[in-house]
C-alpha cells in the first residue's frame, strides 16, 4: 500500500539496500550472457574528493544511459573506480600530520610515509563512492577499481616501459609548470589563471658600441615586462621582421642591464609591432612563448630561479658563463632571494642605473597553482615526456572515420585543434604518492627502464661489463648477491603523472594485461560521459593509448557536458558563496528531484542554470505522480494478467494508449541521441498534463459511475500507463519509481531489470540487434519477439476526440485567465458552423467540458455572437460571448498599458545591450540575465497583441 505522504529520504534508503543486496546491477548475469553489452568506465573521482555539482550531473547522465540499456536487456558495465590524485592525497594526508604534530614526510621517510598514505585511503578514502550511491549511481560495485591497486599499477609499468623502447617515452629538458610550494611539476588543468593588478615595468636595453644615455633613445631598444626578476636570464630581443623601426638593428646586440652579457637582437613574428614599444625581451627558460623563440634562433636557456623560487646565480654555471670581469660579484647581491622581494630589490638598481624608464598599471592573467595558491612558474627541467605527436595521429584518424564520435559533434573542432597542435607530454611529477617511475640509473647516469628491479639490474650488469666497467666476475658477484650490487643503480624518485595511470582506464580497468573474459567482453566501452574540461587532459589520452595498445578506439560515442552554474548563470565558487551542496539539496528534496532538476536542464552544448527552487519543484512533481499512484490505488485500479491495452473499447483509453505510444518513441530516441533534457521533458509532461491532469481527470467520471465493462477497463487501462510511466521514468527518477514498483502490484522481479517499454514500429528482429548479440533467454524479455505493427497504439480517432476536447478547455482557461475573469465565473461557450462530428463530441463530452472550463452552457451557431471573442481550436470556430461579462473597453485599455511596459522593458534592455562597454565588462551571467529578460518581455508582448486582436473581435 502506498503511504500517505511522498518520504524520499525512507524510500532512497531502503531501496539503495534492495538494489545491493540483489545484485541488481552486476555485469555478466547468467541470464544475459547471450546479451550484447554495454560499457561504460566512470570518470574516476579523486579519492579525496567529496560529491559537487559536477559529479551529480556526469553520473546521472551515465545512470540514465545505464539503466535504459540495462531495462532493454543488455549486459550493462558500469565500472566504477576512483582516482589516486598524486597532488591532492599527498597534501591531504601532510596537512593531517602537521594537525596531529606529527613527523612531516621529509622526516618520516618515503616508506613511512606511503605507509600512510595507505591507511588514510583505507580510513577515509571511499567517502565519494558512498555519495554517489546515495544519488542513485547504478555501477557494478563489486568490480571497484583504483589507480594504484595491483592490477591497474601493472598496467601502467607495462605501458611505460613499452613505450620507452618504442622510443615515445624519453627524458629531455623543457619548460613545465612548476609549484615552487610543492617541489613539482603540475598540469595544465591543476593551473588556474587568476586576474592580478599588477604593473608593466618599461626597461632600456643599452645598443652596443653606442654610448649609453637615458636622454638618447637611439642608445637604447626599450622592452616591456611583468617580471623584471627574469630579465637576468634574457638571450635576445625580439622585433618584427616587418617593423620599420628596428630594420637596422636586427643582428646587432645589446647589453643586458645589470648582468653586462652581450645578447642578439633577432627578428621573430611573435613579436607585435603595435603592442609597447614592438620590442620584447626573449627568456628561454623562463617563458614558453620564448622557449619556441629560442628554438627558432638556438639561443642558450639560462634558468636564474631555483625550485623554491629564489634566484639561483652563483654556481650557475649557464648564467655565469661568458660574463664580464666583475658581473659575477654583482650577481652576489642578488643570489638566494625570493623572487617577488629579487623583482624590487632589481627594479630599484634598474633605476638606479637608468635603465627603467615608466612603470604602468597592468591588470593581467597570472597563473596559479589550484591546490598550493601560489604563482606558478615556467621552469627549465628535466622530466620523462610522451611523444604525443606521433600517439595522435591514429586517436586524430578514429574521429575524422566516425569510429569514435563527439555529441555535440562541435567539439570535434576542439579535439582537433588540440591534437593537431599537441605538445610532448610531461609524465612525471615530483612527489612519493603514485606510481614510481620504473627506471633506474647507472653510476654515470645511464638509464635502465624496466618492469621490476632485478630487469634493470640484470641489464645494467650487462651493460657495464660490455663496456668494461666491471669484470664478469664482478658482474657474477652482484648478480647473485644483492648486498654487493646496493647502491650501484639507484631508482627515479618522480611519479607518473595520475593522468597517465586513468589514459588506461577503459582497458585496465578490465583486467589489462591478462588476458581476461572480461577484456574481450566489455572493450571497446560504448559511451564516455565526461566534461568538457577534460577533453585533452582525458578524453584524448584514452584515444592515444586505447588505439596503441588494444588497437581500438576505447570509445564509440564521448558525450560532453557543460558545467552547472547557479540560477543567474554565475560559475558557483566558494568565495561568491553561491556553491550548491548536492548532499544538501538531497537531504532537502531527495536524490531524484536532483537527478530530475539536472537532466531538465542539461541541453546539449548549453551550462546549466540550477537553484534549490527549480530542484523543488521537480520534488513537487514526484509528489504529484506519487499521489496520482495513491489516487490509483484508491480507486481499485489494478491490472488484471489477461489484460491487453490494445483492445481498448473505451475512446479515452484508447487515447491514453496512444499518448503512452506516443512518449516512449520520444523518450526513447531522445535518450538515443543523448537528448537528456527533451527526455525528461517529455516524461515530465505526459506524466504532468496528459495523465494525472488530463487522463485521470476526464476518468473519474467513470470510476465514480456504476461497476461495468467500462470502469473494469478504465481501471486496468490506468494501471497499465502507471507501470508504463514507471518504467520511462525509471532511468531518470531511480528510487521513487522502484518503491511504487514495488507497492502497487504483486510482482516478480525489480523494476530495474525490467524490460522497457516497447517503441512503436521496433521489430524483434531490430529489438534483438538493440539488445542482444545472440538468442535472447533472459527470463525478463520472452524467449520469442514477434514483429509488432508499426501502429500498434495509434489511434488517430481518439485523439482527434480526446485532443479535440483537451485543447477546448485549455484555449478557455487561456483566454479567461488573459482577460482577468475570475475562475469562479461562468461563462457559455458558442461552437460556430461545426462539423456534424464535432457536435457530437461536444454532446457525448457536455458535463466534462462544462465543468473543466467552468461554462454555463454549450450552443451551436451559425455565426459567433455580438461581443464574442472568438478562437480557433483545431479548424474550427468557438465564440466566447463576453458581452455583460467583462468591460471590453476597460480590458483593451489595460492590455494597452501593459503593451506599453513590456516595450519600455524591451528597450530598456536593448540600451543596456547595445552598449559596448556594458557587454565588454559586466560578468557574463549579468549579460545573459539581461538577454534573458529581453526574452521574457517579447514573449509578454506577443501574448499581449494576441489578447488584443481577440479583442477587437469581440467589439
């Protein structure tokens, strides 16, 4: 029986257990293992994370495909995992020990310290996992994987090493991003560019063989900096080849204040002639645009900074060299300061000397470290690199074929432009927790990669013995004797980059390697649901290594999403506050009003706009179906195991069979397309208008009436469309529908496994190729699919009746609520010149329309009466006689004043927005809100002329 009151927090409970301890999701049921599968691989979260916005949405998303394939009878995979988050989870468990006063990790030692490390993952390293169950996330649970367990760190050994001898895996000294708080090397996505109000210091660079004055800018070529710190490591000024200004000058030299090193003045196009002076200064190792100048004109890489961030110049070797007698002891006063104090103590000597010459405000974008805070910076190290150039080009081929497809399909353009233009791939990372790169090094450096230690040390020996470095006795010795080999190869330090480790995921997630069942089941995945963020830091790198070592695309489909951002369309952050809690907002309104309110709104290629009010009102649509069930039940209806919808009798059951028909075919192909917002928005409203204000309306006449035939089918027929709206419903409202599942029928099975509602026009045979790769002998679908008519429900003559008096009733509360009638009065209703069928409808439908469009009476004319308003429903002419009723004058006169503030809204807004500086400066959610305002008021218009011009009808 079905409580009183709608509980989502009891029910989510409760059926969270019946779905675990069923099995209910497991891959690989004995009963579907003639079943086609269906993948998909979770994007792993990190194991310090807790559930935002962005995980409830990628995961209801991949929920909803899961559970659709899953009720059409396939072997669904979703596998779950989470991330080891080299950065983030080192942090976490070294800020707990600075809080308990503990030894910090440096103290404790490497092995003490992934020792803890272990035991934080173990203690409180499953907190996402619990909160995606809590939001309804159908995975395979008992198949959980993690980055760095045994089987996935397999994996990732055996990739690094094979493809170090392939040679696309290497070590070379290049630019990174380095956080000189913790000591590595990090990401383009762990860097966030922050707005900074700082300045732009205008330098004189002296010409050389002139003499020198600040009152002779023929002296001097004057080049723009934010970072005066770095011009200690300047090699060249740029100027464009085309600049007229510096023709002469290119090839020359200038002296480099303060340091008195001789550097090149070069042409290079990256210099703009209309931006500062059109000269720029050229630092190799400390900027990535002038990393690829230096390439272009080989100019030497001189790093001054250290990886804290201080200036490092004596015992720099590269910075010393070739500098004048006494400008290594000038550099003295520099050495060893942090950098920020190094760029004023450096811009007073510039002025000092007369080598500064202005200093502007500059607001500009400066880069951050999202979990350290600080300004990150471009430094010269040495790091193991991927040659992602040469892994693109197959990953580039699979989405130009179409074996892998982008929905929306525009973000092929950014896949391409990324890949097409793709950069060496920093792999390693300069911290303990994660996989330690399999590589270890000789006594004079040599590096020996492979899967475990005694490989490398066996290849090491033989090495050195081929080169004579030892004898092959000695080479015996520390073969069988580890003692005497210790210390002779040492291992890298650095980790693998966690990006590398979830490149595997689709394939080691499954066993790779091995050769496991499981392999050459469930690869290649289907559908990857993901972000579009991630596209190059993921998506492409599974292309790369899905294509290189399993020779397929991991992924048929990648369907990116946009980000969910507050009700005015702001990015949530927690310093505007506006940040959403979803384990709150399911506290309030349960997992599925959430599930629900983000699917509505997740339209291809547009962000979603959330509130807790827009997740309450998909609460108060839970409500509503929940009482429609109640009303159901109260009223008997229950469908008898002999009941067929298609012999319906009655023209309002026949109708609601053919509107059933009518939303699966909708709702399923919208899921199809990866149409999730006009999914639900076609569940939400047949459920909404078609059966619980209209179907259920129209029926209580007869279940109110005498027992019969008619009540008998009518209450069948009611169950019927409630199970069928379960089940449409399921894949996007998981736990309510499972609950009403459960209470309203005697029943063999969970909802979850049931079949989905045929489409209409799907044979056997085509329903067999969605769902099967074989015979189907799951017991849940019949053994034998016998081809359907394509029609099977449709009914164009009940719906002509049924619509015909829906739309009635709808344009007269329209056009009553539009000229300000109170609902209580009644009015009559005019048909003019109508058809002999539609005189009859309205005399078989009199009492219902009557008292659903609050009339007094229904008569038939000729012509519309004096006074009348009149409409049009479907072809034909009804009047609305309103002469006596309202004040026609009076009415036109009010809808004229509020013509007049709509317009002055509409013009307000089109000030706004036809000012420039307006739209170059306000945020971009002000923009859009204005935008949407205009909307809203031209739509107000619109319903305004068109009450008007009913108007002057009526006069």
């Amino acid at each position: 029986m079905i409580e009183k009151n709608y509980q989502p927090a009891d029910i989510e409970l409760r059926m969270a257990q019946l779905w675990e301890e069923s099995g209910a999701f497991k891959a690989g049921r004995p009963e579907r293992k003639d079943a086609a599968p269906f993948t998909i691989v979770i994007p792993p979260p990190n194991v310090t994370g807790s559930l935002h916005m962005g995980h409830a949405l990628n995961n209801t998303l991949q929920d909803i495909l899961c559970r659709f394939e899953r009720m059409r009878g396939r072997d669904v995979l979703w596998q779950p995992g989470t991330d080891h988050a080299g950065i983030a989870t080192q942090m976490v468990v070294e800020r707990q020990l600075m809080e308990r006063r503990e030894p910090g990790r440096r103290d404790m030692g490497r092995a003490k310290f992934l020792e803890r490390v272990w035991q934080w993952k173990a203690e409180s390293g499953g907190t996402i996992v619990n909160q995606l169950k809590r939001l309804g996330a159908s995975c395979d649970w008992s198949r959980e994987r993690f980055t760095m367990d045994e089987g996935l760190s397999r994996a990732v050994v055996k990739v690094f090493v094979e493809l170090h001898r392939e040679g696309l895996i290497y070590k070379d000294k290049r630019l990174v991003n380095w956080d000189p708080k913790l000591l590595t090397a990090i990401s383009d996505l762990e860097v966030q560019q922050v707005e900074v109000k700082g300045h732009l210091w205008y330098l004189r660079y002296p010409i050389e063989g002139r003499s020198f004055s600040p009152d002779d800018p023929k002296s001097f070529i004057v080049v723009a900096t934010t970072r005066p710190e770095t011009m200690l490591g300047d090699t060249a000024v740029a100027v464009h080849p085309d600049d007229g200004r510096y023709t002469d000058l290119v090839g020359q030299h200038v002296i480099l204040p303060l340091v008195g090193r001789k550097i090149p003045i070069v042409a290079d196009d990256y210099s703009d002639p209309e931006k500062g002076s059109g000269a720029v200064k050229v630092t190799p190792a400390h900027d990535f645009n002038d990393f690829e100048i230096g390439k272009r004109h080989g100019l030497p890489q001189i790093s001054v900074l250290d990886q804290e961030g201080c200036l490092s110049l004596i015992g720099n070797e590269d910075y010393l060299r070739g500098l004048p007698v006494g400008a290594a002891e000038f550099a003295a006063e520099f050495d060893k300061i942090e950098r920020f104090a190094a760029r004023k103590k450096i811009v007073a000597r510039l002025e000092e000397f007369g080598f500064l010459e202005r200093i502007e405000p500059n607001t500009h974008m400066v880069p951050h470290g999202d979990r350290s805070g600080v300004v990150i910076e471009p430094y010269l190290t040495d790091q193991w690199y991927v040659d992602a150039k040469t892994l693109a080009q197959p990953a580039i081929a699979a989405v130009r074929s179409g074996e892998t497809t982008f929905v929306p399909k525009n973000w092929e353009k950014t896949y391409f432009e990324w890949m097409e233009n793709i950069q060496p791939w920093c792999i390693s990372r300069q911290l303990w927790w994660g996989h330690q790169i399999p590589a270890w090094y000789g006594p004079d450096g040599k590096v020996f990669v492979a899967e475990t230690e005694e490989e490398a040390v066996g290849n090491a020996l033989g090495y050195y013995v081929e080169q004579e470095v030892i004898t092959p006795e000695q080479g015996h010795d520390m073969a069988v004797d580890p003692a005497k080999r210790e210390g002779f190869i040492t291992r890298d330090e650095d980790v693998l980059d966690t990006w590398f480790s979830s490149a595997l995921w689709p394939f080691s997630t499954l066993g790779w390697p091995d050769d496991t069942p499981e392999v050459a089941r469930y690869y290649p995945t289907n559908t990857l649901v993901t972000g579009f963020d991630i596209i190059f830091f993921w998506v492409a790198r599974m292309m790369m290594m899905g294509l290189h070592f399993m020779k397929q695309a991991p992924f048929s489909t990648v369907y990116i999403h946009r980000l969910v951002r507050d009700e005015k369309g702001a990015k949530m952050s927690k310093s505007k506050g506006n940040v959403i809690d979803p384990l709150g907002v399911i506290d309030d309104f349960g997992a599925d009003a959430l599930r629900f309110a983000l699917t509505r709104e997740a339209a291809q290629g547009h962000d979603i706009r959330l509130s807790p009010h827009l997740v309450e009102t998909n609460r108060n649509f839970a409500t509503k179906f929940w009482n429609a069930c109640r009303f159901a039940e109260m009223n008997e209806c229950v469908k008898p195991d002999s009941f067929d919808p298609k012999g319906a009798k009655e023209t309002l059951n026949r109708w609601i069979a053919h509107e059933t028909s009518r939303v699966t075919r909708e709702v399923t192909e919208t899921i199809e397309d990866h149409r999730f917002n006009d999914a639900a928005g076609a569940i939400y409203r047949f459920v909404w208008n078609v059966f619980c204000d209209w179907y259920l309306e129209l029926a209580k006449p007869v279940l109110m009436g005498e027992e019969g035939a008619a009540k008998a089918e009518t209450r069948a027929m009611i169950a019927w469309a409630r199970d069928e709206i379960l089940k449409l419903l399921h894949p996007f409202m998981p736990f309510i529908t499972e609950e009403l599942w459960a209470v309203t029928a005697k029943r063999d099975g969970l909802l979850v496994l049931a079949p989905w509602p045929r489409r209409p026009g799907v044979t056997g045979e085509q329903l067999a190729a969605i769902g099967t790769a074989g015979p189907v002998v799951d017991p849940i679908i019949p053994p034998v699919i016998a081809a359907l008519d394509a029609d099977e429900f449709s009914d164009p003559a009940a719906e002509a009746e049924i619509g015909w008096v829906v739309d009635l009733v709808t344009a007269m509360r329209s056009v009553k609520a539009e000229m300000n009638i109170p609902p209580s009065t009644l009015t009559p209703l005019v048909i003019v010149t109508s058809s002999e069928e539609t005189r009859d409808r309205a005399q078989r439908w009199n009492d219902t329309i009557k008292r659903l469009a609050r009339l007094s009476d229904i008569s038939f004319a000729d012509a519309a009466p004096e006074g009348a308003m009149q409409l049009l429903v479907r072809g034909e002419v009804v009047a609305l006689p309103l002469k006596g009723v309202i004040d026609l004058a009076a009415e036109r006169a009010r809808l004229e004043k509020e013509l007049g503030k709509a317009d002055a809204d509409i013009k307000r807004v089109d000030a706004k927005l036809s000012n420039e500086k307006f739209v170059a400066n306000a945020p971009e959610e002000l923009v859009e809100e204005e935008k949407e305002k205009r909307a809203a008021a031209q739509e107000r218009r619109a319903k305004i002329l068109e009450a008007i011009e009913l108007l002057k009808k009526a006069s």
